[in-house]
C-alpha cells in the first residue's frame, strides 16, 4: 500500500476513534446522577433505579441528563399531561360544553306545568358558582313556578358500574368521584366544623346544603390545639351514601376547619343541588328527580355553554382534578366515537393521537387517564416527547399557561418560592401513595429552555422524600 494512503487510513482511525470516544463520554455523562441527587438517594437509602429522570434542552434537542428513561413507571397524575394535550389537539382551546334545558309540559305566567328535562353533554367544571348563575339566566327566561319533576339525561357518557372506593378504600374523597355527563360541583360538600364553647358542643355546617343528605353529629369538644388526623373526627357513611355520622373528639383551638367529602350518587346530588340553588334565584319547584334518556327533536329551550377547554385544563392541570379529567376522557369518546362515550374508546382516541404523532408506546398503559390508578404507565422519554410535541405545536401558549408556576399558583404555589426559581417551572405534578413525580419545562438561569419528567415509584416516596429527589435535580437543571 502506498504511504500516503497508508497515511490517510490512519488519520481517518484516529477521528474515528475520537468521535467514537466521545461519544461513548457524551453517553456516561448523561447517564450520572448530580451529586446532590446521589446525595439524597444514599441519605434516604432510596434505590437508584427507583428513580427516572429525561431532560432535553428544547432549541438544540440535546440530552441533558438520562437515567432510567427508557424504563415504564407510574407516572401518577402526571399523566393528565397527555390528556389534557391530545384534548388540546383533537378538540382545540376553544372547544365549549353545552348543558340543555327543555320543557316538558306548558308554560304560562312564568309558570311550567309539567317536568324540566336537563340534558348534560359532559361539562366537566359545572361548580355551584356557574349552576348558580345557569340558573338565573335561565330563570330570565320567564321560568319561576316548575309544577312537575326534574328529569335528568347524563346518557351521553356510559355508566357502568362505578366504586369509587375500589382506588384506595376511600369513598368518600372528592379525588375519587368518577366521570358523569351531567356532573355538579364535582359532587362535592363541604364541611365546617367548629366549637360552640357557650353551648358546649360542636356544630357543623355543609356547604352546599343538600336536603337529601343527613348528618348525625356525635361530635364530642375538648380542649386542646388543632392538630392531628382529621382533628379527631371519624366520619362513617350508610351503605347508599345519604347519610353520615361524625363520632370522636374535637379541640376547641380549631377555628376554621373544613372537610370536603363526597356523598350521594352523581343524580341524587344534582337534583338537591339544582333544588337549593333553584329556591335562591327565585324559583319554585317541590317535585321528585327521575333519571330518563331524553331524544331532543326540537332546539333546547335555553342552552348554558361551558368554559372554553383552554380555561377547563387550566383548572384540571394546575389543581390536578380527577374527576375533570376524566369527563375530559369520555368528551374524546364522545367527539370520535358513536354514543355513549365509554372510557374504552377515549382509550382508543388517545392511541390513535399517539399513532398520528409517531410516539413510541412501548410499555404504555393509560387506564383513565387522570393518573389516579395503580395500574398506569409511561417512561419519562414518553413524557418528555409528548412535551416536545406541544411546544413545537400551535396550542403550546394555552399548555403551558395551564401548568402550576412554582412557587406561584396551583400544586407549585408553596415549592420553589425562595425567588431564584420562582415562575421558572411550569409543571404538572403527581402524587398517590409510593409515586412522586413531576414534569414540564423549566427556563434555566442562562435563558436556556429545557423539557424535563422526573418520575420515582418506591414505598413511602410520596412522604415528601420524592419532592427532596426533584428539588436536587430541578435546581442542577435549572443551572446547567
């Protein structure tokens, strides 16, 4: 061979070799923990592949950092991410729920003689405040005196048999109330309780107050500070969830205590609601509730419309609501599907959407999609990509804007709020028992942009240890 070829060869095996070792740099670094990280997972004698981490820096697609990226975790209610997201694309930010009225019988001299029809079409943030004032406008519409009974129509969503205490034995927790398509207040009271020292005894008011829901207060006062689970009060429920009894002890420090709980079934709940509510705004009506499935071949006599979706994922994302999310699941059904909406097809929606997206699925399992389940999985490059997506696409502005700001709204109002990384995270969080994660983008202290999923499963890691893990990882990101 000739020296100068023999000489070419050679310097081509010596940049080969050079890129190849760099490269092979390029991959260990990515793929060590910092060291506060190490830190805390050898303090806390945390398992290092308990913990999965991506982060990619957003205008130059580099990876930042990688370490069980690739490995499917439950990602808890981080997975409203990709809910929220595919909700985004497939239905756009203004997309708006209907809720209608109809008139079953005659109505003269604002009175109807004969039944009110509410058909619901899935609104998933139908609080007292905006039923309230549904109600006045649709008491502007000459209705006052209603002689017959409320029909109520939530067939648009399917009901199968729903327990909402199958998750974690708690029925009564508002995170637990399950999807309807006629959905009130997320079905959910409030419970005040205080002490009435003239009187000694304990008094307790619910908010809204419902008719049909009984309490039984067995509450006993006693001095001391406001502390412990509960404050002392044990609450047991009847079988049918229409009545609950308070037993225990409660201190007298305790001057503005609240309880929210979750009672009655979803039309049970609307019927007293819509009653009370009905009664404030001027109305008259003493009748019964019956549930029906009502065929409109005529335009409603008085339509509300919701919120439009951007403002909905706002709520669902930086307050982390369940029941929200899945109304927003079944919604996807519903748009795509023929009716019902079952929370099958909104699985299938939000496979397509990732099919379209050329989005790896290898080891994904969605279930419900609000990330309230032991059986949900997605890798942290899973979530990271979904994130990408959006930010490359037209609706990033609205994402983003619906995601907790550190140390300022939402999940994040009390984490990050020392200043240097306030508003600098906008992120989804995540937390059941054994999950901890968290996910977003973060606007690092060069003006750099990263994209970024931190996920742990292990026992006891939603005790706050989790949080410990991300603050080290966030905070080397954030000045990397």
């Amino acid at each position: 061979m000739p020296k100068k070829l023999r000489t070419l060869f050679f310097i081509i095996a010596v940049n080969f070799s050079s890129i190849f070792i760099n490269v092979l740099w390029a991959n260990d670094a990515i793929k060590i923990l910092p060291k506060g990280t190490r830190a805390i997972l050898d303090l806390r004698d945390l398992p290092s592949n308990s913990l999965s981490v991506y982060a990619v820096n957003i205008d130059t697609n580099e990876v930042i950092l990688s370490w069980n990226s690739s490995t499917p975790m439950n990602p808890a209610s981080v997975m409203k991410i990709l809910t929220t997201a595919v909700a985004l694309d497939r239905l756009g930010p203004t997309y708006r729920w209907h809720t209608d009225f109809y008139l079953n019988g005659s109505l003269d001299n604002e009175t109807l003689d004969g039944d009110l029809i509410i058909k619901g079409f899935g609104d998933p943030y139908l609080t007292a405040e905006k039923i309230w004032g549904m109600l006045k406008d649709f008491r502007k519409r000459g209705v006052r005196n209603i002689t017959g009974d409320l029909l109520l129509d939530d067939s648009h969503f399917s009901h199968p048999s729903y327990a909402p205490g199958v998750f974690d034995n708690e029925p009564l927790r508002t995170y637990n109330v399950g999807p309807n398509a006629l959905m009130f207040n997320f079905k959910a009271i409030e419970f005040h309780v205080e002490v009435d020292i003239k009187n000694n005894r304990v008094n307790i008011t619910q908010d809204p107050k419902l008719e049909n829901l009984s309490i039984i207060n067995k509450l006993i006062p006693i001095e001391g500070d406001c502390e412990g689970f509960q404050r002392g009060i044990r609450i047991v429920p009847n079988k049918v969830f229409n009545k609950l009894t308070f037993t225990g002890t409660f201190p007298d420090a305790c001057k503005d205590f609240s309880l929210y709980r979750s009672m009655l079934s979803h039309n049970e709940y609307a019927y007293a609601l819509f009653k009370d509510i009905w009664h404030q705004v001027g109305g008259e009506f003493s009748g019964n509730w019956r549930n029906i499935k009502f065929e409109a071949l005529d335009e409603p006599f008085f339509s509300h419309d919701s919120e439009t979706l951007a403002q909905v994922i706002s709520n669902i994302n930086k307050h982390s609501n369940n029941a929200m999310t899945r109304n927003l699941l079944l919604t996807l059904a519903a748009e795509r599907y023929p009716l019902p909406a079952t929370q099958k097809k909104g699985r299938m929606v939000i496979d397509e959407w990732l099919e379209d997206k050329a989005l790896n699925r290898a080891g994904f399992d969605y279930d419900n999609g609000a990330g309230l389940s032991r059986h949900s999985r997605l890798t942290a490059e899973q979530i990271v990509e979904i994130l990408l997506d959006v930010y490359k696409g037209p609706f990033m502005p609205e994402f983003m804007a619906s995601l907790s700001l550190s140390g300022l709204d939402g999940t994040m109002l009390e984490r990050f709020s020392d200043g240097e990384l306030t508003g600098k995270l906008h992120v989804k969080t995540g937390m059941i028992n054994h999950v901890s994660s968290i996910a977003g983008y973060l606007y690092s202290k060069d003006g750099k942009r990263f994209s970024f999923a931190i996920i742990q499963n292990f026992n006891d890691i939603h005790r706050g240890y989790g949080e410990e893990v991300q603050e080290t990882l966030i905070r080397w990101l954030y000045d990397n």
